[in-house]
C-alpha cells in the first residue's frame, strides 16, 4: 500500500458503531490507545471492516491544533 499521508498508525478494530449512512470505526493502536474513524456504510462494507482485524488509520491535516489546561 502506497499512500501520500504522512501519518500511517497500524491497529486491530475494536468497535464498529454501524449507522443508518456512516459507521463509527475504534482502532486499538495499542493497549489503552484509541483512534476514531467515521467512514461512509458503503466504504466500511467496501474494505470489509470486521471487528478484530488489522486496519490502518492513514491521517492527512492540512492543519494541527494544539491546547492546553490553564
């Protein structure tokens, strides 16, 4: 797999949150350490999304926000 995106974090599915148009998509990227995707219905059944398989959340900004506690 060939991608522009600069951020490329490998993980297991843990969760799919299927919806009516979009489905909620948790990657384990590490024990405790979570990412969430929401991608179209059609494109999690298109890449055959299944809880426990191996999955990339591929992650392309054009911009970062940082914050802080006062």
């Amino acid at each position: 797999m060939k991608v522009s995106a600069r951020n490329c974090l490998s993980g297991t599915i843990k969760s799919i949150e299927v919806g009516m148009v979009n489905n909620e998509v948790v990657i384990e990227l590490a024990p405790g350490v979570e990412i969430t995707a929401v991608v179209t219905k059609t494109s999690a059944e298109r890449l055959g999304l299944t809880v426990g398989s191996s999955a990339y959340a591929l992650i392309k900004a054009t911009s970062v926000m940082v914050g802080v506690d006062d």
